[in-house]
C-alpha cells in the first residue's frame, strides 16, 4: 500500500474511531438522562439539585479554565509535541505541572466555599427557611462534586496532548466510562429507594453520597483511564517547576478574543442557572440536551467543512467567494434544521414523553416539553449565527464575535432575569428562560448579519429568506401528518408503543416534507440527503486533509485525467528522472543515495572524506570540553567533526574555522549573534569558542582578522536532508503542506525580528529521524553575505513547495532534481506535472511563484500567510509520524549502514544537529556520494551561515535524576478529594440550624385536606365539603366527622380521622390551637416521618406525634417539646365524645398554628 493511501486510511480510522466513541458516548448519556427522569422526575426538587450539584462544576471549570486551555495551551501543546526534538515532553511536563497546580489550588477554594459558590448559582429562595432540607442537600453534594472541576481540567489537558500525538481515540471514548459508572449509581439508587413518589421529597444523606460519590467517580474514571494511553503514547509525566519562558504570553494575546467568548457564554449560563434554580432546572437541561442534537449531528460538521475552503477564500481576497460558502453551509444547514425547529414546536409533547415520560417523569415530562418548545423557536437563528461566525473566523476575525457574543449574552441574562420576574410561577420557568435564550439568538442574527454584510457584500440576505419560507410552507404540512399521527396514539399506555408511534410520525414527516419540498424547488433536500448516505460517521473534521488523500489515491490508481484541474489536454508530462541506484553507504548514515544521472554533482559541491582512522585529530579534547571523534567532511571552509561533550555526556557537531580564511571571523560574529535566537526548528549553536581570546566578546567586532584555533559547536541529531529525500521521490500532499508550513512559521519569527534567512533550499532542511524538521541557520551578521530579504524567503518557500510535491526543482537543474521548464511563458502548476496534486496546494503554489497568479488570486506575500493558507489545508493533521515512517522505510529497502554507536542526550532530547554523520563513529569505512549535503552546507556555503538555537530553557543542560512522581499525582487527587470528603462529612454530622430569636406568631393556613386512609380502614373521605369551615376563622363554623356508634374509638374499625393543614412553606411550629364547639375525647398533632415539604395520605404510621391532648377542651393548645420545622400538619382525632345515646363524633370549629 502507498504512503498516501495509508495516511488516508489512518485518518479515515481515526475519525471513525472518533466518530464511534461520541456515538457511543451520546447514547449512554441519554440513558443516564432518562433514568434520572424515570427515578427522580422531571421537575421535582431532588431533580434539580442533582442537576445543580452536577452543572456548576462544570460551568466553573469553563468559566476559569476551559477557555484557556482550548485557546492558549491546547495550541502551544500541539506546537510543542509535533516540533520539539522531545515530542513536546519538557514543555507538557511544564504546562501540566502549572496548570495542575492551579486547577488543584482553585478546586480547593471552590469546593472549601461551595456555600458561597451555590449561593451564586441559585435564588435566595433555596436558602429560605423551609427550603433548609433541600439546601443542606445541595451543599452536602456540591461538596462531593465540587471535585470534578480539577478531573475535568486533567481529562481535557491530556487528551490534548493525545491528540497532538494522533491518538484520537482514548478521548472520545472515555466519556463513556464516566456514562457507565453513572449509570450504575442511578440503578444502585433505584434498587434501594425506587422511584420517587413526591415531589417536593428531599434526599436522604445515603442518597446524596451514593449520587454525588458516583458522580464524581465517574468524571475521575474518565480521566485516570486516560493516563495508560499516555504512557503508551511514550509520554511519562514528569513534574517540573521551571515555568518561566513557556512562551504563553503571545499565545493568549492572539486568543483573547477567544478566551473573552468563553467567558461571556459561561457568565450568561451563570445568570441563567440561578434564574432555573426557581424552578425547573432540570427540565431545562433536559429539553436542551433533545433540541442540541440536530446541531450536533449536522450543523457542526458543516461548519467544519466550510471554514477550510471559507478561509481559502478569504486569504485570497475572494470575498464573493466566502460569502458564497457561507450562503451554501446556510441553505444545507436550514434545510434540515427549519423542519426539525418545526417538529420541536409542534411535537414536543411526545418527544419529550418518550425518553422523559417514564416513573416519576410520568407526571411532570411536559414541563420538559413546554421547555423543547420554546428552544425550537430558537433553533434557526441560533444556526444561522453559528455559520455567521465561521465566517468571521474565515475572514481572521475574532475580535467581531466577541463584541457580538457581548450582545446576545446580555439579551440572554437580561431577558432570563425578566421572563422570571415577570410571572411568580415556577412551573414555567424552564419554558420562559428557553424562550429567553431563543429570543437573544433572534437579536443575534440580526447583528451579525448586519456586521457580516458590510465585510461580504455578497452575502446574500434575500434569498436566505426566501428560503427559509419555502422550509417553512414545506415544514408545515409535515409537522400537521406528524401531530395528527402522534395525537392518535397519545392514549396508549405502553411506552414502547408510544416510541413506535413517534417513530411512524417522523418518517411520515419526512416523506410528507421530502415531498412538498421537491415540489417547491428546494434543491438542498437532495443534497442533504445524499451528503447523510455518504457521511457513515465522518464527523467532518479535516475535510481538506481527506481531500489530500483522495487526490493522491487516484493519482496511485491512474484515475485523475490529464485535463484536471485546468491542465491543458495536450500537455506534454516531462520525463521523469532516471535512478541508477547504487548501494554504497549513504554518507547521511541512514541510506542509499540515489545518483540522477542527468545531473552530476558540481565540483564546488564534491566534499572530500578523509578516513578517520588515519586522522590525527581523532581524540583531541578542545578547551577542555569537546572530545573529537570522527571526521564527516572537510573543505576549504573548515573541518566537521562528530564529537562528545565530556561535561555533559551528549553528542555534539565540532566545526573546525581555517584561521587563514578571511570568511571565519564573520562566520564566528554570526554564530555568537545567532546563539540568541529562539526557534527550535533551526540548528542550534551551543558554543563559539576562540582560545586565547580573553574577550570573546570582541569576536562581534566588524573585524575580519582570522582567528587562531576557533571552532563552533552545533547540536546532534540522526536525519536526512529534504535533498535527498526528493531525489527518492516527491512528498505526498499532507507531509509537503506540513514541511513547509513548519518552515514557514519558524521564518516569520525572523522577518518579525527584521531578519531574514536568504538561502532557503532542500540542503538546508533536514528531516529527522523522529519525522521533525531542523532548518540551517541563516546570513545574518556576515558583512559580504548574499542580501537576504523577506520577498526572497517566500519565493524560496514557493519553491520548496514546488519541489516536495513533484520532485522537480523550479526552471532549472538543482539539488540534484530535474528542471521543471516554463510553458507559454508560466511555469505549470504541480499538477500538470505530477497526477493527484491536490487543487489548494496547486492555487497556493501559484500565489507563491506567479507574478500575476491563476483567476486574479492575491500573491502570497507573507510567511505568517503562507503558515495560516496550509494550516487551513491540513486542519488537525500531523505528518511527523509519516515523515518518521518514510525515514524508516527508507533505511530498511536498502542496505543497512554500518553500525553506529550514540550517546543518549539527556531528557529532554536536544536539537541533535540534522545531519547523519558520513562514516561510523566505529571507525568503518564510508565512501561519499553525495552532493550538497547538510555538513557541506555548513563548511562550503560562501555566505557563511550560522545555525539558529531553540530556546534554553527547552532542554535541560544535564540529565537530572529520576524524581519520583507517583506521590505528587496521589497527592495531588487526594488533596482534592479529601476536601470535598472533609467538608461534606462536616455537613452530615451538623444539620443546617436556622437560628430563631423573633417570638411566635399566628401562622397562614393556606389550605387543609381531611384524613381517612383507606389503608387504616377509613373509608378515603371524612366530610371533605366541610374541611374549609375549620380554618374560615369564624369559630361558628365547623367541619365534624362522620358519627359512630357504640364507641368512642370508631367501633374499633380505625385508629383515628384528622385534618391535614398546609402552612404553604416549612415553618417552626410553636404551639396549635385546636377548638370545638363539643369538647371530649382526644387530639394529636402530628408531623411527617420523611419530608416535612410532603403530605402522605396512605397511612397514619407515615405522621409522628409531637403533641396530645387527652381531653379535647373548648380551646385547647398543643404545644410540642420543642420547636418542630414541617409544613404539614396532622390534626388527628383519636377518640371522639358522645353526642347521644350511643353516637359518636368529632368537632373543630377552629385550627390556628403558632409559630415562626
């Protein structure tokens, strides 16, 4: 198989693989959602605080960390691993150790101060009196969930770094463990409590630890098993401490903008939660996790597929043409969305009942439903700026965004905190605050349309709402067959035929939709349903990177035609180069050097190889430092030596400086100017040493004396120039947008400095053995170097990318490549050279070499250009691991070097100079044959260029011994853990006193019920019209029982009948005052046994006593022991006086509760 052919095929797995674990992922949250409906209920108390206990961990981890770590570290981490020599190990070691610390020392405070932090979070009715059972229970666990914040930062921190190392998997499919321990608490809390039955029950401390245990052990499951991937991945974290000079400065000043969004969005949900706290929070989360799930299925990987092309667009000044992309994502996207917006409005009744319908959501889904209804309205606009602002990121504007999101926050915190306020009913909360959200995206449209218009003055407003009438009209007679079908088996009680019905319904819309639209000339549905049949999990991502591949795949197969991508018909494909390849030993130490035979070396370029056994330089110790080894090469510019550092026991590369050459004191002052650089992809100058030069300092003296004895010396590291791997043949696609993307970001870090490199070529890169990129040096400092200026540095960019992708060197012979020759007067474009050339690197190449480019495209003119063009190209991928797999392939197709003996660079592994050494440090024998290598670089060049150091805090100077890390990580979570445990136990062990110091007062009895349980042998009513009587306040009035004969004990048929009276909330009670018109017999004052919020009514043995009277009097009060906190009360009868011969009954004219 083909490399081109294997990275498709390995990006093709890994976004199945991604796409698979998100599949799973969903699905198992879904039934966690249901089971918390079927258990707890949709909008019952003990539903609402799970949801809180669970939502702010979350909302706090976005809110402080979240948009940090996507925006300013996740971008330096993939920087870091895919180019330092290290594979990113010293600076994610860094960033993890500051970054855990911080996340650790936050969650501390967070979980310390949950009081506070949920007080944020809710109304002030959560903390009121009779409110206290259920805000104990939120604090106990937000306590044991306040945790997660810290697991939630690791997760998402190492699963970046998996990521940036092309592991894809272990992050989408983590979650479903978190799923599945979920799950598995819900059902232990299921098998030991059942469903609940009332609503305003509070949860029990058994409860709260076994839910909020389970919880938080399933987000630390998430993440823990995400560390045997990272090892495996060969990352072993190593906690560091050296933070300064990480280089995030920069990083979070482009993302602030970015940063400031994530922020503004976590402010509003801040506002928004503490609105739903009044009610219905959880139905709120639960109709936005139904009406999110057309957005994620289809809006997202649109969005994704058209910023890539948008940008293209966009950075060739075609803003017609990002209009027109955002015009074609609009109308695919709302062609799908406009009926499923309908559908939410018009049947959120049984799409909520089916998933949220069940146990104790039986009663109380529609408040979800109500909730789906309002978020459906909101769906259209809410895509419509979704798309909007994609196409502001295409245009390289984040900054818009962010004073747009300024607005549709605020309208969303105002009108939540007005949908609330202006109606004192909770049962609408969740509906009202879901209005409110969709109400702000209306708002939001509006303005980003309005700014977007003046930046894209094609975007094409008119005919979107055309469109979207055209959905509507087609929409409308769908949602009608849909409703009707719904309705007609709305009556059934198995739930699995009521998901049948639903089932029936949709496709019925579908097909009515499909219909209508097809007659009404919507020529998306086609299109959308043929993008679904083709999509088989594709999630999207790195649609250009896909089409690399494929291009490249048809190339292999023969089935891309002369005439594409604009290649004449009778072109003329130029011949290919001949390899005669001969197995001499490859003087890169790492294969065979194919000779062109066209093009022999020229003589300036042919080294001489000394061998190094008859040297008498091999062992000399220079200063006292560097041993010398072997000899690579050696011209009139200089000898190269591979030695070893004796003080640090690491390779190094020793150039020898002639002192009789007029070109070494210029090539030591740009060496000693070069050692400040700071870009890890060029060469590192580790020491410039003159002897017998007091002041070294003089050497950037404008002098050109030549020096006694100076040498320089360079980092080590094993790998093959880009020369010679072009004379094997061309990159694919992904590796060469990778290469010179890499390239050119490590230049626009010169030109920023007002420096420029000037002789940019195949020699002068090297890939290395880890499938990394090192650059050498560059002219700066030499008094008679070749003018360097910034146009010339992009056009020898333009050229490397010419070259990696046919093989061929631009208009003339080079490097040991064919010329590829101008035709009526421009040179061809790759692909007219070379089959499966992708058309974006086609366009870009033209832009970089063209004077006048292709279809009037803006030249590019900058390397920060260039970088930004081919990252859009390449999305998310990575060629290092390819790069590295064609090193290695290359070195076992033929025949193997001698042996080489190394020494281990320390941790983490310096910048090893990009050059193979040409003969074995063993002393063997090796023959040259190349020409224009890396060493001959540096020795012949008659610019005299100097290699450029990464920064020093990127390796170590020494290796340092193996500190143990094991404690600091089990400190680390136990630190964490051991909080959250100490203050939730604090809390169980000291219920929430409210204290009282106010005296009694006369209590409102807002209503009362009569008590006969059938279950105590009642008969289930006990004069029910007369209940209101006994708290009319007109003792003249009385409710009485039913009459009994022969005792005053009901005939031995019952314990006792009563009046039950609601207090309207959780009140002290102090003292009640009972009167009867007929006094006799005896009265208890009973409370609940569980909830002092609910009333049972099955039995008696659900109440306790507080109170009795033996001989009800004519006013009588019972005052209980001590204060009791309930908001029912049981005025119970349990013995009646003789009305006459041998009849019994119950008088009360009057109940008043005393209390606070």
């Amino acid at each position: 198989m083909s490399e081109a052919t294997n990275s498709g095929r390995k990006l093709l797995s890994a976004t199945a693989v991604m796409a698979s674990g998100t599949m799973v992922s969903r699905v198992l949250g879904l039934i966690r959602a249901v089971l918390i409906a079927f258990i707890l209920g949709n909008f019952t108390m003990r539903a609402d605080v799970l949801t809180l206990a669970l939502t702010v961990p979350s909302s706090l981890y976005l809110l402080l960390a979240g948009g940090t770590l996507n925006n300013v570290l996740v971008p330096q981490i993939v920087r870091a691993v895919t180019r330092d020599e290290d594979g990113g190990r010293a600076f994610v070691d860094r960033i993890m150790t500051g970054f855990l610390l911080i996340l650790g020392a936050l969650t501390v405070v967070f979980t310390v101060a949950a009081p506070l932090v949920m007080s944020v979070y809710t109304k002030s009715s959560w903390r009121a009196p009779e409110m206290a059972e259920h805000w104990r229970a939120l604090l106990l666990m937000s306590y044991l969930t306040m945790p997660q914040i810290f697991f939630y930062g690791v997760f998402f921190l190492i699963g970046q770094v998996l990521n940036a190392r092309e592991k894809f998997g272990p992050m989408m499919w983590a979650p479903v463990l978190n799923n599945v321990v979920s799950i598995i608490s819900l059902s232990a809390y299921l098998f030991f409590w059942g469903a609940q039955t009332s609503r305003d029950l509070p949860f029990t401390d058994q409860q709260v630890w076994l839910l909020g245990i389970g919880s938080t052990v399933g987000i630390a499951v998430q993440t823990l098993i995400l560390l045997p991937y990272l090892r495996r991945a060969g990352f072993n974290y190593r906690p560091r401490f050296d933070l300064k000079g990480t280089g995030l400065g920069r990083t979070f000043h482009v993302a602030k903008w970015m940063v400031g969004y994530v922020a503004l969005t976590s402010l509003a949900q801040v506002v928004v939660t503490n609105m739903a706290s009044a009610g219905g929070v959880n139905a709120y989360q639960q109709a936005y996790l139904i009406w999110i799930l057309p957005h994620s299925l289809l809006t997202v990987s649109l969005a994704t597929a058209m910023l890539p092309a948008a940008s293209t667009a966009a950075l060739a000044g075609d803003l017609a043409g990002v209009a027109a992309e955002t015009n074609r994502a609009l109308r695919l996207a709302l062609t799908f969305l406009v009926p499923a917006s309908v559908a939410f409005v018009a049947l959120a009744d049984p799409i909520a009942r089916v998933p949220f319908g069940n146990g104790a959501g039986a009663s109380d889904y529609h408040y979800v439903a109500w909730a789906l209804a309002a978020f459906g309205i909101g769906l259209v606009p809410y895509t419509i700026q979704y798309l909007y602002l994609r196409a502001f990121y295409a245009l390289d504007n984040t900054k818009t965004p962010f004073g747009l999101q300024i607005w549709i926050s605020g309208a969303n915190a105002t009108l939540a905190v007005a949908f609330v306020l202006a109606w004192n009913d909770p049962n609408t909360v969740a509906a009202r605050l879901a209005l409110a959200y969709s109400v702000s995206y209306f708002l939001g449209v509006f303005l980003t349309y309005r700014s977007l218009k003046r930046r894209l003055p094609e975007l094409d407003g008119r005919s979107l709402w055309q469109q979207l009438a055209r959905l509507l009209l087609a929409s409308a007679p769908a949602a009608l067959v849909g409703w009707l079908i719904t309705w007609a088996g709305a009556g059934l009680a198995s739930s699995w035929l009521r998901l049948l019905v639903l089932a029936v319904a949709g496709a019925a819309a579908v097909a009515v939709f499909v219909l209508v639209a097809r007659r009404l000339g919507i020529d998306e549905v086609s299109s959308l349903l043929s993008m679904l049949r083709r999509k088989h999990g594709d999630d999207g991502e790195a649609d250009a990177a896909e089409v690399l591949v494929a291009e490249e795949d048809a190339e292999l197969s023969g089935e891309v035609p002369l005439e594409e991508h604009g290649r004449p018909a009778d072109y003329e494909r130029p011949e290919p180069p001949r390899a005669d390849i001969n197995p001499d030993t490859d003087p890169d130490g790492i294969g065979v050097f194919v000779q062109v035979t066209p093009l022999p070396p020229p003589p300036e370029a042919i080294l001489e190889y000394p061998e190094p056994s008859v040297d008498p330089g091999t062992g000399r110790v220079l200063a006292g430092r560097y041993r010398l080894g072997t000899l690579l090469a050696a011209s009139a510019a200089g000898q190269s030596w591979l030695g070893q550092d004796i003080v640090l026991g690491r390779p190094v590369l020793v150039q020898l400086l002639p002192s009789g050459a007029p070109r070494t004191a210029a090539v030591l002052r740009s060496a000693r100017q070069a050692a400040g650089a700071t870009d890890a992809r060029f060469l590192r100058v580790l020491d410039v040493v003159v002897p017998d030069l007091t002041d070294q300092a003089s050497l950037l003296d404008q002098t050109d004396e030549p020096p006694e004895g100076a040498f320089v010396v360079y980092e080590y590291a094993a790998g093959q120039t880009l020369a010679k791997l072009l004379r094997r043949g061309p990159l694919t696609g992904v590796e060469t947008a990778w290469v010179i993307r890499e390239i050119a970001d490590a230049i626009n870090g010169l030109h920023a400095q007002g420096q420029h490199h000037g002789q940019l070529n195949p020699a002068t890169v090297l890939i290395t053995n880890s499938g990394n990129l090192k650059i050498l040096g560059y002219a700066a400092g030499l008094d008679d170097a070749a003018p360097g200026t910034e146009a010339g540095d992009i056009l020898a960019l333009g050229e490397l990318l010419y070259a990696c992708l046919v093989a061929r060197w631009p208009m003339e012979a080079a490097f040991g490549l064919h010329p590829v020759l101008e035709k009526d007067g421009r040179l061809p474009l790759p692909s007219e050279v070379r089959n499966g050339v992708a058309p974006q690197l086609d366009k870009i190449v033209d832009r970089l070499l063209s004077v006048e480019p292709r279809g009037h495209a803006a030249p590019i003119e900058t390397a920060s250009e260039l970088t930004t063009q081919l990252s859009l190209v390449l999305g998310p991928t990575s060629a290092v691991s390819d790069l590295r797999a064609r090193l290695n392939r290359n070195a076992d197709e033929l025949d193997s070097p001698a042996p080489v003996s190394r020494v281990a660079p320390p941790l983490p592994t310096p910048a090893a100079s990009r050059f193979q050494m040409t003969v074995p440090v063993d002393g063997s024998s090796a023959e040259s044959g190349d020409e224009e290598e890396f060493v001959a670089s540096a020795l012949d060049r008659q610019e005299g260029f100097t290699p450029v150091p990464p920064p020093p805090v990127s390796a170590p100077e020494a290796p340092e011994p193996r500190k143990p890390r094991l404690p600091f990580v089990i400190g680390t979570f136990g630190l964490v853990l051991a909080v959250g445990l100490l203050a939730a136990a604090t809390l169980t062990g000291n219920p929430v006193v409210v204290p009282t110091t106010a005296p009694p007062v006369k209590l409102t009895i807002i209503a009362a019920d009569d008590f006969d349980p059938k279950d105590d042998g009642g008969s289930g009513a006990e004069n029910p019209k007369l209940v209101l009587q006994a708290i009319d306040g007109n003792p003249k009035t009385s409710w009485v029982s039913e009459k009994y004969k022969k005792t005053g004990n009901f005939g031995g048929t019952k314990p006792g009948v009563g009046l039950i009276v609601d207090l309207g909330t959780i009140r002290e009670v102090t003292t009640v005052e009972v009167m009867s018109t007929d006094p006799g017999g005896a009265v208890q004052v009973m409370v609940p046994n569980e909830s002092p919020t609910a009333a049972p009514k099955r039995s008696v043995t659900q109440w306790h006593a507080v109170a009795t009277a033996a001989d009800l009097a004519a006013d009588t009060l019972l005052a209980p022991s001590a204060p009791v906190r309930s908001r029912y009360l049981l005025v119970y009868l349990t013995s009646l006086p003789s009305i006459g011969k041998s009849v019994y009954q119950g008088t009360i004219s009057e109940i008043a509760v005393l209390g606070r």
